[in-house]
C-alpha cells in the first residue's frame, strides 16, 4: 500500500514505528520549547489554586531519555524500537512484540535490558566504551 507522496506502509508493524517515533519527537520538541529561554526556562508559573495536594507521576527527563534512546539504538536497535512502542504508542509487551514479529519470551528479554540500559545511562553509571 503506497500513499501520495511515496511512503511504503509494510502494515501494522511499520505504521506502529513509525507512530512510535513521531509521538516521540514530538514530546521532545515540546519539552525542549519549552525549557528554552523564551519559554521561561526551567520556571513555570504555577497558579497555587490549581495545585492538588498529592502530584503523582513519573519524574524523568524527556530530553535525557532521548538522548539515551538514541544511544540505545546504535546499540540495539530492536530494543530502541520495542521501547518506543511501549513508551510512546502505549502498547503492552505481547502487543509490541507481535508488531516487531518477535516471541514473547524475546521481547521481555529486549525490554528487560533496554531498561536497564536507559537507566543507566541516564543516570551515568554507564562505562564509556
């Protein structure tokens, strides 16, 4: 199946990819507006009305995963691509790894180190090769 301007749809695997990696570049050009100086920086006004008394949520830095993630993937690029799609699309483990064409045996494996990988280097316990 082709589109107008020429891109090849190899089916539900490569629409997911590629799904994947444009939520992905989304969020990061989002956070880097705004962490810009224009944007206030690293500040944000905050309206004290608005605050719940318990804030939840993951605390990480987009920018940081990124850079990581691209790491990763000259490293692994099978486990970069199972990372966006659990990360980015929003997809269980089973349903990535039939995107990838991968067992599910493979895939917890992929996942379980891609993680840690990701961990550590933004963390920077990771050696310098």
């Amino acid at each position: 199946m082709s589109s107008k301007d020429g891109q090849n749809w190899d089916g539900r695997g490569h629409f997911f990819a590629a799904a994947a990696e444009a939520m992905r570049r989304i969020l990061v050009e989002s956070a880097r507006r705004k962490s810009g100086p224009q944007a206030g920086g690293l500040h944000q006004r905050v309206e004290l009305s608005h605050i719940d008394p318990e804030i939840s949520g993951p605390n990480f830095d987009l920018l940081a995963l990124n850079d990581a993630l691209e790491k990763l993937e000259a490293e692994d690029r099978r486990g970069a691509e199972l990372v966006k799609l659990r990360f980015f699309v929003g997809l269980t483990i089973q349903q990535a790894a039939n995107t990838l064409g991968i067992s599910l045996s493979t895939a917890k494996l992929d996942w379980a180190y891609a993680k840690n990988w990701l961990r550590a280097e933004m963390v920077g316990e990771r050696p310098d090769d």
